[in-house]
C-alpha cells in the first residue's frame, strides 16, 4: 500500500470507526480527506458506493493506486475540496479524516440530514471543535479514545510500544 505523507490510519482504528457508523450494503460512504484510501478500501468491503474526496495531489495518487491494487470496482476518487463537493452528493454515511475545514464540513453534513458521521481526530483542539459543534446541533451521539500498544521483541521477550491515541467523534441526523 502506498502512503501520502501524514499519519495513515491503522486497521484497528478502521475496523471500530465503520462498526461506529453501522455501514449497511445499500449505503453511500464518502472518506473526506481520504489519504492512502485505507478507510475507503475498508468500507468498499461493506458500502454500495464509496467516494474518496482529498485535496492533496499525492493522496489522490495514492488513493487511486491502492484502491486499483485492491481491486476495488465500487470506488471513486475525487480530488478537491470537500465544502464544494459534499453539497452535490447524496450519502448515508462519512468519515471525517482530516481536520481541515471541519466546520464547514461538519455543517454540511448536519444540513443534508438523514446521514451518519464519524470524525477521527488526534488533536485534542479537533476533538473540542467537532464535539461542540455536533452537542451545538443536537447529532451528537459518542466520543471515544482508542489507546493501541504492538508487541515489539525486547531481549528475549514482548514489549507493549504505544501507538499515539485517536479519537472517534460519531454524530448521526436521524434517529
């Protein structure tokens, strides 16, 4: 798998967030900023539909390579930003990977209703702006912090090597 520069989020990670966002085989999942596509390829599993949207030259690349080496055929990636895409693409379901534009994208997505949303943050500033806005607009539904340790050989033995933690801010539009 190829990587664009930034943290690509690990399997264990994307394995909780589309469980949080219950992905349904008839739903539209949009990955925003999207990275290597890991998130995407994972949902592609699962999800009817999956659009990979990212800014970044590299990310869309590596996107694109990753989903082809997958063999993915319910996939699409879109380079650009995501505030003036996401009005113009009915979806169920999202995952929010970047930070950029968060409240933008945040009052996009409460707007178009019916829809479920999962931000994954490592700030805690992320973390604060996402929950206000989501208890703001009453779609709130659970926040979580993952803390991920991997096993490393040490003189004979395992060590537990600590992953940085992630949080998961999940709201939904619907009940």
């Amino acid at each position: 798998m190829i990587f664009p520069p930034g943290t690509p989020t690990q399997p264990e990670i994307i394995a909780v967030a589309l469980s949080k966002l219950g992905i349904k085989n008839t739903d539209v999942f949009v990955d925003i900023g999207c990275g290597s596509g890991s998130v995407s390829i994972s949902a592609a599993e699962i999800a009817k539909h999956v659009i990979s949207i990212d800014s970044r030259d590299e990310a869309v690349h590596a996107a694109f390579a990753n989903m082809k080496e997958a063999g993915k055929k319910n996939m699409e990636i879109i380079q650009g930003n995501a505030e003036l895409i996401l009005s113009d693409i009915d979806l169920d379901c999202a995952f929010i990977g970047g930070s950029k534009n968060i409240e933008k994208i945040l009052a996009i997505l409460i707007k178009k209703g019916s829809c479920r949303f999962l931000v994954s943050a490592v700030k805690i500033e992320t973390v604060a702006l996402a929950l206000d806005i989501m208890k703001k607009n009453n779609v709130f539904k659970e926040l979580l912090q993952i803390q991920l340790s991997r096993g490393k050989e040490l003189a004979g033995g395992i060590m537990l090597k600590p992953e940085n933690p992630i949080f998961l801010i999940t709201g939904e539009t619907r009940c």
